[in-house]
C-alpha cells in the first residue's frame, strides 16, 4: 500500500523491522515462510517476545496493556510482521475473548484473565460452532444449566482451532432452553482441564491437525465465569465476532503472499519469458494487487472508528469478504505457478491452497455476510 509516512513514522518502521528481525529464531521463520506447522512452545515464546517489548496488544485500551499507537503505527506494526515472515498472532484470547472481557466482563474477570493472555499464561480457543449449529449459530445445543453456584455444561462443539493447545475456552451455550433462541444463550469462560472435558482432532485434506471437536459431559463451572448477563451470550458473540472478521481479512498475510507469488512467478520459466511476464498471468495479479490495495484503505478506516472507541460494526462483514476472496484467489495463482510447465507444487502452494479454502467459511460463511450487510447496511 503506498502511503507517505512522516519521519516518525518512517523510524517507527525500523524499530518494529529491527526487533522482528532480531526476534524470531530463523528455525521458526523458515516454518512459517513454508507453511509448516508450529508448535505450541513456538508459538508462546513469539507471544511472549511481543509481550516483553509491550507489543501484544496494540488494539487494547491502554490502562490494559494497549499501545496506544495511532492508526498508522499498527498498519505498519502489522505490514512489517508480515514481511519478516512473524508467526501469524493466535486471536483467540488477544484479539477475540479479551475485547469481550474488556467490554461486557467486571473489574474482577478483567483483572484476573487480561494479565494472563499477555503473558501467554492461558491459550484461549473459541467453542461457537456445533455439530448441527454453523451458519445458524442460534440454534445451538449445547446446555448450561444452574446448579448452586456453577453451570453444570454438556453439549459438544466443533471445528475448534487449536483446542489441542488450550488450556481455555469461551463458549455460548443455552442457559434459557425456554427463550427465544438468541435471548437463551450466554456466554461462559470454561477451563479446559476441568472433569468432563475432552477434545478430538478432526483431520484436514492437507493432513494437518488444527482443528478439533470439544466434548462437555455434565463438566462444573464457577458462576463468576459468566461473563455479562444471563442471556446477554448473542450479544457478546456478535461484538465479538466483527472483531474476529476483521482479523479474518489478512491485508498484512496477503500482501506477503503476493510477493512470495511474484518472485516465484518471476522464476518459472517458458523459453525466454517468465511466468510473470505473461500477459494473462501478469494480469490476474495486477488484479488482485489492486483488490488489496483498496482493501488495505478499508481496513484503515476500520482501525480509525476501533481507535476512536467503536467496535468494528457491520463494515466488518465487507472487508471479511473481500479479504478472503484475496486471500484464496492468491494461493490459486500460487498453485498456478507451482504447477507452470509441469513442475510439481513444491512452493508451499498446495498446503496453503488447501488451508485457505476455509477462509470463506469460518467467522460466519462469506454469504451470511452478504446477509448482514444487506440487512443493517443496505436496509434490505
């Protein structure tokens, strides 16, 4: 994205190159550069490097751990992350619970659990979808019922990411079997080691093993891990989740993407000229070139309302879309290019084409999003 920077900000943008340069071990940058999987120690020790500098949470208000940066700065705190090929942030607790905690939890929640997602002391997953309940969230199962001063859960959730490595987990659940769907649900901070509590990967096309099924069998949780009121769960999910469609957009992982893409392109060759030299090739990444950038601006306008104190609104729902779109329509061109003149798809490509395919679906499938921004948007 071309941007004119002022002298501050220019320096701002060596800082942040110079500590992911110096920060992140070149065993751990080549594992993100070819898509290979990371482990949980990896991932912590890269949370906790941010953390050490103050850098773990630019989005959170300051008296909380923020940054305080101006919009500018964490567009180039998160291009600069990109470029030195950082392990991509786990939003689960930074990005997704903690805005929840900060905005609907009480001084007794935000002080116990905010200090333990800078520090990494807890790994967060997110327990929303169900084995019946995706697109139509509302109509989830999984039950809480009172029982003294605890929650008594069963139900299960699924495609959970990374619950392999969570030691938490927020999930809605149906306190109110008897309400109207959406005013039933609530929302509950469960520890994933209590009694009753169990996970089971589900294996993806690519082999990998991100994402899992949780079971709850009668598991006992603490009436103070309610966060908000009873009943307030829909509410809380829908903040949250304009955060979590925002993030799912990538401006700073794809512009990454793209330059992988044009340097591999620039060395596939066919006779004297390159793949990217191409005419029909060279145009189909002019075109999402141009996607991006125009992208990147709408994603700045959604960091300027964030900054000023609103939450992300339904314009999240537009750049989820498009982000994904872009994000899929890359790892197609770079299987395309893995594949130019026969050559087999040893890039990285096929492990990321594959991966990429749930972009469009998760955080709410991209055609609910066309939904919402027909409804609150366009007032259809």
């Amino acid at each position: 994205m071309d941007l004119s920077f002022s002298p501050q900000e220019q320096a701002f943008r060596a800082e942040v190159r110079s500590f992911v340069e110096s920060a992140i071990p070149d065993d751990i940058r080549r594992k993100t550069q070819t898509g290979e999987a990371l482990t949980k120690d990896e991932y912590v020790a890269w949370q906790r490097a941010l953390n050490g500098r103050g850098w773990m949470a630019p989005g959170w208000p300051v008296e909380f751990g923020g940054t305080g940066w101006t919009v500018v700065q964490r567009h180039i705190f998160e291009e600069e992350l990109a470029l030195g090929w950082a392990p991509r942030q786990i939003p689960f607790g930074v990005s997704m619970v903690a805005p929840v905690i900060i905005h609907f939890g009480n001084a007794a929640q935000k002080a116990h659990y905010l200090p333990r997602i800078l520090d990494s002391t807890d790994w967060w997953c997110q327990g929303y979808s169900e084995p019946g309940s995706g697109s139509d969230l509302a109509s989830l199962s999984t039950r809480a019922v009172r029982d003294g001063d605890h929650y008594v859960v069963s139900g299960a959730k699924t495609w959970i990411t990374l619950a392999q490595f969570a030691n938490m987990i927020f999930c809605l659940v149906r306190t109110d079997p008897a309400a109207k769907k959406q005013e039933g649900i609530s929302f509950l901070l469960i520890d994933m080691t209590s009694p009753g509590v169990s996970v089971r990967p589900i294996v993806t096309i690519d082999g990998g093993r991100e994402i899992n099924e949780v079971f709850f069998d009668e598991v006992r949780v603490p009436v103070e891990n309610l966060v908000g009121r009873e009943g307030q769960g829909w509410t809380a999910a829908k903040f949250l989740l304009e955060y979590e469609r925002n993030g799912t957009a990538g401006v700073a992982g794809s512009g990454q993407l793209l330059d992988r893409l044009k340097a591999f392109a620039a060395h596939q060759r066919s006779g004297a000229t390159t793949l990217l030299e191409q005419p029909d090739f060279a145009q189909k990444v002019a075109s999402v070139e141009i996607e991006l950038t125009a992208l990147s601006y709408a994603q700045l306008r959604a960091l300027a309302a964030e900054s000023a104190g609103s939450s992300p609104g339904p314009e999240s729902s537009f750049i989820k879309i498009t982000g994904t779109e872009i994000q899929q329509k890359i790892t197609e061109l770079m299987l395309e290019a893995a594949a130019y003149g026969g050559l087999a798809p040893s890039n990285g490509s096929a492990a990321w084409y594959f991966n990429f395919r749930k972009v469009s679906i998760y955080a709410g499938s991209n055609e609910i999003q066309r939904n919402i921004i027909a409804k609150r948007i366009l007032g259809l």
